[in-house]
C-alpha cells in the first residue's frame, strides 16, 4: 500500500526588494550592534599609529581655546566687552564644531564607506548617524574640558542649565543628522557636495554668537533681531551658553537679561520640532534615490 504526500506550495505575489531597502532610521535603531561596530571602527581608524591616541580629544579642543582666547580676546581686543571671553567663546565652539564635524564627515560617509555599502545588506543610512555619534562622542572631551574651566570661575550647575544643555545638543544631533543625509546621497551623485560643505561650514562661526555676543545682535538689529534666531544653530550656541558661559560671570541673572534674548527655551524648542520636520523630509528624500546609490558608486 502505497501513501501519497502532498506538498502545499505557497507564492507570494510581491515585488523583489533589496533587503536593505525601506528601513531607514528604524532600521538603523534596529541593528544597533552594526551601528557600535561602525562607530568604534571610526574611531579606532581616526587615532590608529597614534602615540598619543584619545589625548587628542582633549589637546585639539584646548588648542582652539588658546588660539580664540588670545587672538581674538586679547590682540583683537574683544575681551573688554565680554566677561569670562575665553568661557563664551569655548561654549559656542563645542557646538559649532559638533555641527561642523558631523554635516562634514556624514556628506563623506557613504563614499567614504564604498565597499560595505555595495556589500552588505545595512540601512545606507547608518553611515551618516555613525558619523554623527563618532562627533558626539568627541563632544565628552571637550565639556569635560569646559566644566573643569567653569567650576574654577565659580559655576555651579542648575536644572535650567541642564535642559539647555540637552536642548542644545538634541537641535545639532536632528539638524546636522538631515543635513548628512541630503548631503550624503548627493555626493554620491555629484563629488562636489563634499568640497561645498567644506566651504558653507567655515560661514557657521559668524553666523552664532561665539566671537561677539548675541547682545551686539540686538543693538545693532533691534526688531529685527528674531530673524537670527530663525537659525537653530545660533539658538543651541546660546542654549550651551545658558548653561555654561552665564554661570561663571558675576551677576548671572542681569547676564542672561542682557546677553540672551527672551523665551529662549520657547525658541529651542521650537527649533527642535524644524530640526525634527527637517529630518523626516531628509529621510524622505534619502529612501528616494537610496536604490540608485550602489550603482553610482
């Protein structure tokens, strides 16, 4: 007696995709652990044959303090109308080079990173957010740094202070995280991206008040001033400030009066819903041309 099996063949109607295709950011939160290794990678490269290896997170950002602090506090003289110049500046910069660090090496990071992209099945938009966590990362180093020079001019932190702190770098992580998305799948079409970014970053110091305080701004602008606020980057540099910078001058409260504009906590959060509208629309855009990518590498 002999007994027939049936097999049941089932086929699903749908189209073929690649299998890192559709995830986006969610999929990157997904593989967290490929998004470590990337991380640790890129930090491993940048201070490998290094003698002095990690110390240089912290010698880069104190030769920048040194550099603004005497140039411009003391040969260019702009000391006498800020207090604790040094502490003003070193504030903004963190901020500033956060930015400047992450659209610049986030705009290179899927060129940079030609062979995996071609061989593994990752969200493409891994690369640009390691590039981001790899500049936050380099941001410990450098509060590190401006809390130890705080605590000597008497600062002592706030709640305030600590969700200005937070603000701040929850605008730069959204902002420069769109920006290297656009950026990135652009230069993958167009090299130049890359070469342009360079150049439109080293306009971000004059445009926050890091040399010249937001006070200047309102002097010489007067109503008019609200428009520079309309730049989420100037609003973290005075958020950071708030949390730092204002501490350590003599009367604090008459300090934030005169050197910060109003509703500043209204204004950066604010700018954190545009940043996080920004990064939706790059999201969008990236999934866009994301299929495209490996065969213009």
């Amino acid at each position: 007696m002999t007994e027939t099996v049936h097999h049941e063949v089932r086929v699903v109607d749908a189209p073929l995709t690649s299998p890192s295709a559709n995830n986006g950011l969610l999929g990157v939160i997904q593989r967290r652990y490929l998004l470590r290794l990337l991380v640790r990678r890129e930090i491993s490269a940048r201070y490998s044959g290094s003698f002095l290896g990690l110390l240089w997170s912290y010698i880069n950002p104190l030769s920048q303090l040194f550099i603004y602090w005497v140039v411009m506090g003391y040969i260019l003289n702009l000391h006498k109308n800020t207090q604790n110049f040094a502490i003003h500046v070193f504030s903004a910069l963190i901020v500033v080079h956060f930015f400047v660090e992450t659209f610049n090496a986030g705009t290179r990071s899927i060129v940079r990173n030609k062979p995996l992209v071609q061989k593994m099945a990752l969200p493409r938009e891994m690369f640009p957010v390691a590039s981001m966590l790899v500049s936050l990362w380099h941001v410990v180093p450098q509060m590190v740094i401006l809390i130890v020079c705080c605590l000597f001019f008497g600062w002592a932190p706030d709640p305030g202070g600590i969700v200005a702190v937070f603000l701040a770098l929850g605008i730069i992580m959204l902002l420069g995280t769109a920006l290297a998305l656009l950026f990135s799948v652009a230069n993958v079409f167009f090299r130049d991206f890359s070469s342009a970014v360079s150049i439109l970053t080293n306009f971000v110091r004059f445009g926050v008040p890091m040399i010249y305080p937001y006070s200047l701004v309102d002097e010489r602008f007067g109503e008019y001033a609200k428009y520079y606020l309309y730049n989420p980057i100037a609003d973290a540099v005075l958020l950071f400030q708030r949390a730092f910078w204002v501490g350590t001058t003599d009367d604090p409260k008459l300090t934030a009066e005169t050197n910060l504009p109003p509703h500043l906590y209204a204004w950066g959060l604010g700018m954190l819903v545009v940043c996080a509208i920004c990064l939706v629309i790059a999201q969008l855009v990236f999934t866009r041309f994301e299929n495209r990518i490996p065969e213009r590498l």
